[in-house]
C-alpha cells in the first residue's frame, strides 16, 4: 500500500493476482467438493433438501456481515487509517464486529424457533412432510454459523483494508473444506436413519451440516494469525456492546441499510428459485444448485478476484476525492472482467456435459444428472459477463458512499427476475424430464435480469462521474469476440475430432488448444489484459 492507501495499476494487478489465487483454490475445491457430494448423495430429495436448507442461514450472513457490514464497513474504516488515527479505527472495529455478532446471534435464534413455518411456506412448499422436517432440522444446525461468519467475514474486511489479502483468500476455501469432511467423514459416522430421506446408501446428509458448522470455524480461525501479525498501534479486537454511540458506528449503519436491502434483494432471488424448484421433480434443485457452483467457479476468478482486489482501492481513491485515478482503476478492472468473462461463457457452455460428467458422474450421481446440471448451466453461462461486471460495479458505487443506487436497481431486478421466471419456465424444458427440467428458466431469468442490472449500473456511474473509458472497453470487447470466434472455432472442431474418442479427451485437448488460440489471437491484436498477465507471469519466472 502507498501512503494514500491506494493501489497503484501494477500493485492492483499483483493484489488481483493473490485474490485470484485464493478464489481459484477455492474454486478448485468447491468443484472437488460438490463431485463429492454429487457422487456421495446423487440428485435427489436428501441433496434438494440440503440446498434449501442452506439459503436462510446464508441469508443472515449475507445481510449482517458477509456484504453488508463489509461493503459499508471497509469506507469507513479506510476514513480513520487515511487520517491516521489507528486506535480510533480499531474502536470502530471492535464495536461493528461485537454488534453484528449480536444481530447475528440474535436473528439465528428466530429462525430457530420458526423454522418449521419458514421450511414448510417459503422454503420447499411443494415437497412431502419428510423432506420438509429434514429440511427443518437441517436449517436448525446451521444456524450456528451466522455468529461465526458475522465476525470473520469482517475480519477479512480488516486485513485487506492493510493490504493483506493471503489469509483472506485462503479463507475463502475453508467453506469447501468444512463441507468435504462433512461429506467425507460425518456423513458415515452418523447413525444410519432407514426408511428416511436424510440417507442414502450409507451416507446421512445430516453429516453436510455438521460439515457446514465446521467450515464457520475454520473460515474464522485462519485469519486470526493475520491480525497478530499487523503489529500496528491499537490493533486490538476487543467486547464493545456500546459501539453504536460512535460516530463512526452511525455512518457504518447509515451506509448499511440500503445495502442491507440490496444484498436481501440477491438473496430473495435465490429463494424465488428454491420455492420454484421444488415444484418440481426431485433433483431439479440440486442440478440448479451444481451448475451455479459451476458457473459460480468462473465468476470467483474473473469478477469476485477482481473486485475484491480493487475495492480498497476504490475506497482510499474516493475517500481522496481522486475522481480521475478513480475512473482509471475501474475501467482497467472492467475490461479486465471483459476479457475473462466472453470466453467463459463460450466454454461453459460448449463444455458443460464434458464437465458434468467427468466431475460429477459417479456413485450415486447419474448420467440424467449430469444433462440436468449441463442444461442448467447454459442458460446461467449467459450472465456470467453481467455477473462479473456487478462484481466491480456494485464496489464503485459503495466506494463513493452510495449503497442507494445498486439497491434501486436490484429491486427492480428482483421483480424483472420473479416476472420472466415465471414466464420462462412455462415454455423452457419439459417437466416430467430432470435432463431437461423447466428450472433452466429460472437460470435464464436469472442471466437476463443480471445482464441488465449491470448496464443500469454502469449506465448510472457514467452519468455520475463521466467517460469511464468507454472507447477503451469497446475496442476491448471488440478484440475479445474475434478471440472469441476463433475459440469457438477451436471448440467446435475438438467436439467433432475427439468425441469418439471421450469426454476427458474433448474437455483437455479442446480446452488446452481453445485458450492457446484465444491468448495467441488476443496478444496478435495487441490486447494489454493478456499482455500484463504474461508480462507478471514471466516477471516471476525470471526472479
């Protein structure tokens, strides 16, 4: 970090390169994790069940730490260490951390107590009372988790706001970690239920929630050493329930509501899905649910490693009042997510039943689950471009202190998603057929919905600060699609060569030769996305 606290393009570049690192092994076990899971419970009413269950205590997390109190938080927080007043800047820590754990610990509690009504009317209202009680029950262990994560999710706020992002990216992978032991080793050491939906074959999928309580903790305790290591004056977390009266704590709080709205609004969407879904027939949720993990893959290296390398310096940027430099951080990480996002979606979708298969299809997990899984990825590898972009803009917008704007546009999000859900599934996909289930219109809602937040909010940052550098960015996706036409090409071409010879031929022949022709056609037109990955690559090949 220089003394202004902002990154420069070539530190952005290195931070964004680390952030990548740890999203990538994260994304590398998150896939490991659910062909574990996949293979460890197949598609079916256990795994469906699982996946509902997930979403209210990740909706606690979301909306009292994860986003919310991070997003608000970390401006504020850069305030204090710009002005140099540390131990002022740590009281505020210790105080939004102690009453986000509160809220956290306090709202778990509720949902507690109303699980039952939550499970049976908003959750999987279409499923029988068994998978409902499981679900019930499952929710019910994991709400043990928005306490944990409403304190490290912050603590990550902290270390990167000091320019440490190592033990923050690694904790990142903690959640998969948690869920593979979960899956692996709790999953049979609990006792068999015959006859209930929780077991299948010899595994109890009350072991994945165990499983989940485990990755809270570890998600916590490997960025505990990163605090030791600060050594700054004041740099001590501490019990602060009367927090709210600082002034800081109002300003956190102020910036918060509407994002609190904002992240409510994204997470409703994954409800609307799970509510439809399980109208369904049994696996339809849980082939959703893996092809967003899927896709969710490609987004964490290009959009999340991206944004969560510049926001910091966003933040300090705006915090300066430095407008200019501002504009040239963000453009560089918009084209940047430009030129990553084109051909993922192009692969993802070429190769969607390539990677199913090979990731998923074994065990329990069937060759109709991985068509269901490579159906509903399609349609989600639309909105990987939109996505992404959300990632970088939605951060430019808090920077400035705004968290009204992306709230705005999300609720109309939300609506538009509710509306062309209901009206894609109608004529997307047949329903008594799990391979090609009408839950690929939910995907689709969701792509196209995205795509359009994403303009509104580009749209909108332009008129607010000026020329993004839009002639940039279009000459950047111009180059990227004629890239993109020669990957298709390539791709098109290992489909009809090698598909006697076998997924796993198609997937690394096609995949190795696909980005070699993408980067080789990308340098010839002189793109500098590629140009500055090499240039960093061959940096620290020669050092």
């Amino acid at each position: 970090m220089t003394d202004s606290r902002a990154l420069s393009n070539r530190q952005m570049v290195r931070a964004a390169a680390l952030v990548l690192v740890g999203f990538l092994a994260s994304g590398v076990l998150g896939l490991l994790r659910a062909a574990i899971i996949s293979s460890t419970f197949g598609a079916g009413d256990a795994l469906d069940a699982f996946y509902a269950a997930q979403r209210i205590p990740e909706l606690i997390f979301v909306l009292v730490a994860g986003g919310a109190l991070g997003s608000s938080f970390i401006p504020v927080f850069n305030r204090y260490l710009l002005a140099e007043d540390e131990a002022a800047a740590w009281r505020l820590a210790s105080a939004v951390i102690t009453l986000s754990a509160l809220a956290a610990a306090a709202l778990s509690l509720l949902v507690i107590v109303f699980a039952p009504l939550i499970v049976d009317t908003l959750l999987i209202p279409g499923r029988p009372a068994a998978v409902q009680a499981l679900a019930t029950d499952l929710t019910r262990i994991m709400m043990v988790t928005p306490f944990i994560f409403s304190i490290s999710g912050l603590l990550m706020g902290i270390l990167q706001s000091y320019g440490s992002f190592l033990l923050p990216s690694l904790a990142i992978s903690m959640n998969n970690v948690g869920l593979m032991i979960g899956a692996l080793v709790f999953a049979f050491i609990i006792p068999a239920q015959l006859g209930s939906p929780a077991q299948v074959g010899a595994a109890n999928v009350y072991g994945l929630a165990w499983g989940a309580a485990l990755s809270a903790l570890l998600h916590l305790g490997i960025q505990l050493p990163g605090l030791r290591g600060l050594r700054v004056q004041g740099s001590k977390l501490q019990f602060f329930p009367g927090g709210w009266r600082l002034s800081g704590v109002r300003d956190v709080l102020m910036l918060m509501g509407p994002r609190v709205l904002g992240l409510g609004v994204a997470q409703l969407n994954f409800i609307v899905n799970v509510n439809f879904a399980s109208r369904m027939m049994p696996g339809s949720q849980t082939a959703l649910t893996t092809a967003w993990t899927l896709m969710f893959f490609a987004l964490g290296v290009i959009g999340q490693s991206i944004g969560t390398a510049v926001f910091p310096s966003l933040s300090a940027l705006a915090a300066q009042k430095n407008i200019a430099d501002f504009k040239v951080r963000l453009s560089a990480a918009l084209r940047s997510v430009l030129f990553l996002a084109l051909p993922a979606t192009i692969v993802l979708i070429a190769f969607g039943q390539p990677l199913a298969t090979v990731l998923f299809q074994r065990g329990e997990w069937t060759a109709e689950s991985s068509a269901a899984t490579a159906w509903a990825l399609a349609f989600f590898a639309v909105g990987i471009t939109g996505h992404a972009a959300l990632e970088v803009l939605s951060r430019a917008f808090y920077a400035l202190s705004d968290t009204r704007t992306p709230v705005f546009i999300g609720v109309a999000s939300l609506l538009a998603n509710i509306g062309l859900s209901v009206v894609f599934i109608q004529f997307i996909g047949q329903p008594d057929q799990l391979a090609r289930g009408p839950f690929a219109g939910l995907a689709l809602a969701n792509s196209v919905t995205t795509l359009l937040e994403a303009l509104a909010l580009w749209w909108l940052l332009r008129r607010r600060i000026g020329d993004l550098g839009d002639r940039a960015t279009g000459v950047t996706f111009a180059k990227t699609a004629l890239a993109c036409a020669a990957l298709v090409l390539v791709l098109l071409g290992a489909n009809a060569l090698l598909a006697q010879v076998g997924v796993l031929a198609v997937l690394v022949v096609g995949g190795g030769v696909g980005a070699v022709v993408f980067f080789g056609v990308a340098l010839a037109l002189r793109l500098e996305e590629p140009r500055a990955a090499l240039g960093m690559v061959l940096r620290r090949f020669r050092r």
